[in-house]
C-alpha cells in the first residue's frame, strides 16, 4: 500500500501493533514516513487508544460497502481499488453536501 502512495500529502501513518515489521518500517524509513505504533498499555479492560478509533472509523465506514463487508475478491489489486472507490465516493459525498 505504501508504494501507492505519490504524493507529500500523507507523512504520519499510524499502524496497529501487529504491523509492527520491519519490512513495514524500512519501506516507510525509504519513502521519508513517520510511523507510530498504537500499542496497548493495559491487556485488561477497555482503554481508548490514542488514534486508534481513527482507524476503526475508517473500517466503519468501508463496511457500508457490500463488496468490503467479506472477502470476496480473489485479486489483490480488485480489492485495494474497491477501497479506494469507496473512500473517493466517500470524499465526494462529503464535498458535494457542503
């Protein structure tokens, strides 16, 4: 997904702890990202994260999506571009209502 991403719009990536690898950390070392692993403090108990309801609004969003909902694509490529057809209509939807 990083390779992806042209533009110097998007700098600091927030990931879970489980992205936590270092082929994640080089590629965005190389492509000039600040990554910040939201790790938890405490297994017991519900904590609010830092960020991390950022990324589980997004999936939330996605969800609204048939095709997100399940796996249903076989290609990798299909299903990164369903996503970002969702999160454009999604930005559109936004502009458009404004």
């Amino acid at each position: 997904m990083l390779r992806t991403v042209t533009g110097r719009l998007l700098k600091h990536l927030f990931a879970d702890a489980g992205y936590d690898r270092t082929t994640l950390m080089d590629k965005a070392a190389f492509l000039d990202f600040v990554v910040e692993i939201v790790r938890r403090s405490d297994p017991k108990g519900f904590h609010v994260l830092p960020r991390r309801w950022v990324v589980e609004r997004t999936f939330g969003w996605m969800i609204r999506w048939r095709r997100l909902v399940r796996d249903y694509e076989r290609r990798l490529d299909v299903s990164e571009a369903m996503i970002h057809v969702s999160m454009g209509a999604l930005l559109l939807r936004r502009v458009a209502h404004r």
